[in-house]
C-alpha cells in the first residue's frame, strides 16, 4: 500500500522538516520517516474497519426495528438486506484487520455520533435506495454497493478530517492516497474470500522500502552537491532567491535521478513536478519541471547519467 508516491510526498515533508530543524540527528529523522509511512498504513486498515463499523450499526437499528415492532410500538417492514451485507461480513472476520484491532487498539467507538449521521447519508443515498430495490442480491452486489458508498459518500465526507486529526497527526496528509487503496481492496474481495483474504501489504516488495531509506539519507549526505547542480541550471536567478520549498523538491528530484537509474527520468519529473504544484507556489511545477530536465541532460551530457534506453 506504501507506494512510492507516498513515500516521495513523505520525504518532501520530512526533509523540509529537517532542514527547518537545523538539521536534526539523521538516524532520528529517518525513524520519523518509517513511521510516518507506518502511521498512513495504519490509516488504511482503520477506514476498512469504519465499514465494518457502519455495518455493526445498521444491525443494530435493524435489531432495534425488530424488538419495537413486537412490544406493538411501530408496524414496520425490517430488511436485514443492508445489515447482512455479505462484504461487509468477510471484512468483519478478516484477520488482517483484526490483528490491527489488536495491536493498534484502534476503534470507532468513540465517535458513534459520526457513525449515525454517516448511516444516516447512506440510507438517504442513491446507492441504498438501488440495492434495496433489487429484486435478488448477489455477492457482487453486496460488494458493489460499498465500493459506490465510500467513493461517493465517504471519500467526500470532509466530517472525517477532524476525526483522523485528533486520532493522529499525519493522517490526514495521507487520506487521499489510502482512499484509493481501500477501494482496490473492496474489488480484491470475491464470494468465495475467508478471513484469511489478504489486504493490500504494507510495502510491496523490500525494494519500495529500499527506496524509502535510500532516498532520504542521499538527499540529506548529498545536498551540497545537487544544490550546486541547480545552481549551474538557474539562468538569472540566485539560489538564495528561490523558494525554500522548491529547493527542497529539486534536491530530492536530483538524488533520485542519480540514485535510481532504472526510473526513467520523465517519471521523476513529473512526481516531483505534481509535489511542486501540492506543496510550493503556483508557479512552482512549471519551474522545477525546467530545472530537473536541465539537470538531467546536463548530467547525461557529462556521461554521470545513465538511464533506460526509452528515455
């Protein structure tokens, strides 16, 4: 699940965070980095567990639905339909995210309030009042009905942010990214998936957490060295002048460029120019875009480059 723009947009922070510290103990700040991309794993398997949660709730407005019907105070029809949902029974036994229960001790129960106004949403939701109406459910259905409430309804709910900021300080950075990790997930599950189904992994090979460690200790040993390489490509401007930011993202651009020669260069741009327009000026994609291109046919002029034969 930590994919390798994660972790670019993590070092981005860290490494701003660094140099803003006056360059703190480079073993501390890199325990700062894992765990940070630990914490955003933790974020992924604690959405998975609010559709569990959401699901406990709407069986119990069934069961109290049903107890109010027998004592004579309502006469109501009660579907259990949306509280049986197949889905979101397996995620329910799923080991992965009970072992993350377990471990992490993390919960929704402390915010039943948010899980009543979110059920609340769903049932007024279009997505419920199709599912309701099928004639017949298959499992497809069962899982297609959460796949369209939390694209629709969850991945929007701004409601959430303050309850992830008061649960952890990083969380909220990473939201966008594990949304659409929760999302592979729901389609990874089939009618036949038992508790043993497997989540998305937290990094998937050894490699992407290589490239984690690498990439913020070359950034950081070696930045006298790629500042002097933007230096040497930034026509009528001083370094000094630039924004704090964009140098920051340079550097980093640069130590992937020279550290990784199996990424094509275009690749590096182009993440690097994306965190420029995220966390620098308006003007900052464009111009970092012109800067690590130039410091790449420089270097690749000097035959200190060597990348794949497409590029």
């Amino acid at each position: 699940m930590i994919n390798r723009t994660l972790i670019r947009q993590k070092i981005v922070q860290l490494i701003y965070a660094y140099y803003q510290n006056s360059g703190k103990n480079i073993d501390t700040a890199e325990k700062e980095l894992l765990f940070s991309l630990a914490k955003a794993y933790d974020l992924y398997n604690f959405m998975l567990l609010l559709i569990v949660s959401v699901s406990r709730y709407a069986y119990q407005q069934v069961e109290h639905k049903e107890q109010m019907n027998r004592v004579g105070h309502i006469d109501e029809e009660v579907s259990h339909r949306f509280a049986d949902n197949r889905f979101a029974a397996q995620l329910e036994i799923n080991k992965q995210l009970n072992e993350f229960v377990s471990t992490k001790k993390k919960t929704w129960n402390n915010d039943l309030d948010y899980i009543k106004k979110l059920y609340t949403d769903i049932i007024n939701s279009e997505y419920y009042a199709e599912y309701m109406a099928l004639e017949k459910v298959t499992y497809t259905d069962d899982r297609e009905v959460w796949r369209k409430i939390y694209k629709n309804i969850i991945m929007k709910d701004e409601r959430i942010d303050d309850i992830l900021e008061d649960q952890s300080l990083y969380w909220n950075d990473d939201r966008e990214i594990v949304d659409t990790f929760v999302l592979k997930t729901i389609k990874r599950f089939t009618a036949g998936s038992d508790a043993d189904q497997e989540l998305v992994p937290e990094y998937k090979d050894i490699d992407d957490q290589n490239f984690a460690t690498r990439l913020f200790r070359r950034t950081i040993l070696n930045d006298e060295y790629y500042r002097s390489l933007i230096s040497r490509c930034v026509k009528n401007w001083e370094l000094n002048r630039l924004a704090y930011m964009d140098i920051v993202i340079m550097q980093i651009a640069i130590a992937e460029l020279t550290s990784f020669p199996q990424i094509p260069v275009s690749v590096t741009i182009n993440e690097y120019v994306e965190l420029a327009k995220w966390y620098s000026t308006p003007k900052s994609g464009k111009y970092v875009n012109g800067v690590i291109d130039a410091v790449a046919k420089m270097l690749i002029k000097e035959n200190k480059l060597v990348k794949p034969s497409q590029e």
